[in-house]
RNA sequence: CGGGGCGUGGCGCAGCUUGGUAGCGCACCUGCUUUGGGAGCAGGGGGUCGCCGGUUCAAAUCCGGCCGCCCCGACCA
C-alpha cells in the first residue's frame, strides 16, 4: 500500500526534535500561529490539556484551595516590588506602553507570573490571623518572551496553574510548599504514567524571590531531562516586600509566609516525549481524550447496516461502563466514508489512541469484536484479538488500566536505566557524553563547581533529591568537580 | 541576542543559477470502481509567487531595502 507523499511523521530514533515536531502537527494537537512564538492549541490537543487540568483541579481544591482570577496586566512599580523577583523576570517581560493612541503614565506588565499582584491584592485582603491561611489558586494564560520557541514545552504565551499561598508559620509554609510538590507528583504518576525525581532546586535554580524551590524532574525519550513543575516556600520575602501583615494572637502585627507553585502545559509536551514511539503518539489512557477508537469496515450497504446496527449498542455499553474509579470509557466511532479503514488505523495509531475496535462482517457474523492496543513497538505486544461481544466493556476497562500500569513501569525502567552514579569529574564528563541521562554526584555546595560543569558538560544541576529518591543508588561522598567532601547529593542533567 | 534557513493555491514543496504563458504531491469538487493496515482511474476548481522600490521590451527569477516565521546555540515552566 503506498504512502502518501506528505504528512509522514520522522523517525524517532533519527532526529528526536524533528520527531517531537511532526507528532504535535500530525496528531494535531497544535500548529503555529500568526505570532510570533504562540502557538494554536488545536481540539485534541487542548481536550488532552483538559484532562490533565481537570485531574490537578480536582486534587488543589481537594487540599483545600479555592480558584479566584487575578488581573492579567501588572503596573510597573508592583512587578518592582520584590527586588530579585524583577531583577530575575525582567529580561521575559512583555510589557504594554499604550492605551489607544496615548502613552501609558505607567507601564503595564503581561504577567510573566503573579506574584506581584497577589502581593498588592493580599496586603489588604490580611488583617488577622484569622484570615490565615489563604489558600488560592489561578488557572491563567502567562507571556515570558522566549526567544526560542517549541510546541508546549517553550512558548511565548503558555498555560499554567500558579498557586499562591500565605500562611502564620515559615513551618506551615514549608509544609504547604513540599504538599503541593506531592500533588504535582501524583498527577504525573497517576496520570501521565512519568516518574519524577523530586527535591530542592540549588540557590542558581531557584525561582526569583524564593527562599527554598522544590521541582520534580523527568527523563525524556532522549535522555534530556525537562523541569516538570515547581513549588516554592517564599518564606516572608513577598511579604515583608508588599507590607503583608497579620496581628496575631498576641497582638502583634507579623508578616505571614508564603508559597506558590505552578504546573503548565509543558507536561502535555513531556508526555509526547516519554511515551511516544516511532508511530506518534503514544497516551496514558487516564489522560486520552479518546479511549476507544471504533472502526467500522463494511462493503455493501447492506454490510454497513449490518455493521452499524452492531456496533450501536457495543457503544452505548462502553460508554457506560466505568473505568479509572469515577471515569467514563470515551468512544469515538469513527464514520468516515472517505478514507479506507487501513487509513483510520495507522490515524489513530499517530494520535495516540489507547484502543482501537475493528468491526467488520466477519465479526457481526461471528459476535465478536477485534481488539487492537496502541502500546509503543518495542514491546511487542498489541497483536490483534478477537473478543466476544459480551464482556467488552469489563475488558476494554481491564485494558485501559493495564496500559496505563505497563506504560508507568516502561517510564520508571527507562528512568532507571538511564539514572547514572558518578563518582569523578572524568566519570561525569564522559558518561554525560556517551550516555546522557541523569548524572547523579556529590557536590561541595558551591556555586562556582556548578558552573564548571555546566560549562564543560551543558548539564545543569537539576535537582537536590529528596531522601529516599535515589534508594538504589549509593551517592557518592565526594564532590565531582572539586573532591572536596559532599555537602550535597546533585542530579546533573543536559536539560530541555 | 548571535548564527543559519525559508517566505510560490488550504498544507508540503519544485521552479530562481542562465529573466520569456506558474508547476508537482497531498487536500478539495464530480463520476465510476473500491473499503479487514495509509485505495484506483478519469475529469475539474483554486495562486496579483511576503511587502516596497529599482533594472528591463519583459521579473517568482536579477539588484536594494523592509517585514515575518522557522531552525541551531547562550537564558527560561
């Protein structure tokens, strides 16, 4: 069967990038647009950013947080507010200088994040300790001008989650700070089947005005690592800049603590690069926007009627048998009398559809469904089946989760393999050469050995594990640059 | 911000070196045959060649300027 000229996607395995590229335009899940580093989320894209948002959602106001909507636009003199927050924002700022024809008195900042703002709304907002905490959320548009775009993972404009937090204690705080950390874990474990390695950023990586950055760090198809998230205890900084303060119950006036933290459509981008194979797309059925893919196949219309009438109430069925705990199986049917049945099948394969239905004369005749499982080439499964109408639903359920638990165990054993200790500079160097990955070393703490390797290297640090992050792997006790004694347990990384 | 590339029907591109009726694939429309792994044949519709200026009898093509986007590197979710 010959291909079509165009619109084939490249290999994965001979140019990752290109591969990313051609999965986002050919699954179409975005496309570029008029501007200059925005791109168009287009539906089955956006559905998939949905998914993903909804499950988030749901556990941010599980813990307590309730969703407002803050100004997009931020005056000049609040963004100035915080010293090392504008001194770090203010090359990404895009700013607006008019208003009609006149010239702005002040200019007027496309948030690049909303700290600032929630600073000068919270400063009146704060009288008591009995305001405290406030725990608030925002799922907003942000601009950072990036000078360099890619689909999802770099774009001018981007959508994000931002969570900000202010609290009576630096202790509740912290806490506040690691809690959220351990939400965004499980929602990229639970749900986009990617392990994470968690812990603090270093002093170089931390977020502008925060006293403590925790991140959750994962390993692309590539062996580059991508910042997932980040959660940041901003200790009293913000507070003590915006004149935040509560009177407390021994009638004094104190600054309260804050938090914010953040979760963008970056992840939609990860999961392309984790799970995707050298067919497209590959999704975690928990965040697909379509579970099951219905082809029917028919000659006659005769056969059509025939097949239609069977797949009605397999359809109805499906969709209502519950899958994930309080979810839905989504089936699409797909009814195009335009393109082959051959043509629908390598379609949805691209789009990263978990299952595929194939119902033909055949099966009508014989009560059957063929079952196909869009799992990744290399393991070897997804051979078609054939399965008697009759418990289709239970099993296609049974499936969807079994994808979902096989494509996890896939991404952790990837992780592992390519988790590397090293215990010299000259180990360092040559593995980050020859295999990439994460590098996991001592580290003295300083500044200066951290540049050094990523100046030799291009890996940045990405991460300062948590205890127990790394249990199989013994850190080593010196540093790798230096030798001097390890302070610290440093995951380097070549990074996205 | 430095380096490179590209702007030609909806999409992807060729044509430009050497100026002379704007072409190919996909998509689209009509008909017939097809349909269990990216269908075939026949016919058809659609483009002031990114913008401005210059050279020329004549510019997609040569010259100058501008704009835009993409890719690769330094910074960032």
């Amino acid at each position: 069967m010959p291909a079509p000229a165009s619109n084939r996607s490249r290999a994965r395995s001979a140019d990752f990038g290109q591969w990313y590229l051609d999965v986002v335009r050919d699954a179409e899940l975005a496309s570029y647009s008029p501007v200059r580093g925005c791109i168009v989320v287009r539906p089955y894209g956006f559905a998939l950013w949905e998914h993903v948002r909804d499950a988030l959602d749901r556990r941010i106001k599980e813990t307590g947080h309730e969703n407002i909507y803050l100004p997009l636009l931020v005056p000049e003199s609040l963004l100035e507010t915080e010293a090392k927050h504008v001194e770090g924002f203010s090359p990404q700022v895009a700013w607006v200088t008019h208003g009609g024809a006149d010239e702005l008195a002040e200019r007027l900042a496309i948030r690049p994040t909303s700290e600032a703002m929630v600073g000068a709304v919270y400063r009146d907002l704060i009288q008591s300790y009995r305001d405290l905490p406030v725990l608030v959320n925002q799922w907003a548009n942000v601009v950072r001008w990036e000078l360099r775009t890619r689909p999802f993972l770099r774009t001018a404009e981007f959508l994000w989650q931002e969570g900000h937090t202010f609290h009576a204690s630096a202790a509740e705080a912290r806490e506040e700070a690691e809690r959220m950390l351990g939400v965004y874990r499980e929602i990229w474990q639970d749900w986009l089947a990617i392990p994470t390695i968690t812990g603090r950023k270093s002093e170089a990586e931390k977020f502008p005005g925060a006293d403590v950055t925790l991140t959750g760090e994962a390993l692309m198809g590539d062996r580059r690592a991508l910042q997932m998230g980040t959660s940041h205890d901003l200790g009293s900084n913000f507070a003590r800049a915006f004149d935040i303060r509560f009177l407390d119950r021994d009638n004094e006036r104190r600054h309260p603590f804050g938090t914010s933290w953040g979760f963008s459509w970056r992840t939609i981008g990860a999961v392309i690069m984790v799970h995707g194979d050298e067919r497209g797309l590959v999704l975690p059925p928990r965040i697909a926007p379509i579970h099951v893919v219905v082809v029917p196949i028919w000659r006659t219309v005769e056969e059509r009627a025939a097949v239609e009438a069977a797949i009605a109430p397999v359809e109805a069925a499906l969709r209502a048998q519950a899958v994930f705990g309080d979810q839905r199986i989504r089936v699409r049917v797909d009814r195009r009398d335009d393109v082959t049945p051959g043509y629908k099948f390598n379609d949805w394969e691209l789009r990263g559809v978990p299952i595929r239905l194939e119902v033909g004369p055949r099966d009508v005749a014989a009560g059957t469904i063929v079952v196909a499982e869009r799992l990744p080439a290399t393991d070897g499964t997804g051979a078609k089946e054939s399965v008697s109408v009759d418990h289709l639903p239970a099993d296609v359920a049974a499936r969807l989760e079994r994808i979902q638990t096989r494509l996890l165990e896939r991404s952790i054993t990837f992780q592992r393999a390519n988790t590397h200790r090293v215990s010299g500079w000259d180990e360092l160097v040559d593995v980050n050469a020859a295999q990439g990955g994460f590098l996991v070393t001592g580290w003295c703490g300083s500044a200066a050995c951290e540049r050094d390797v990523q100046a030799t290297t291009g890996a940045t640090l990405r991460v300062l594990p948590f205890e127990g992050e790394l249990e199989e792997l013994e850190p080593p006790t010196a540093c790798a640059r230096c030798g001097a004694p390890a302070s610290e347990t440093a995951v380097f990384a070549r990074a996205y």
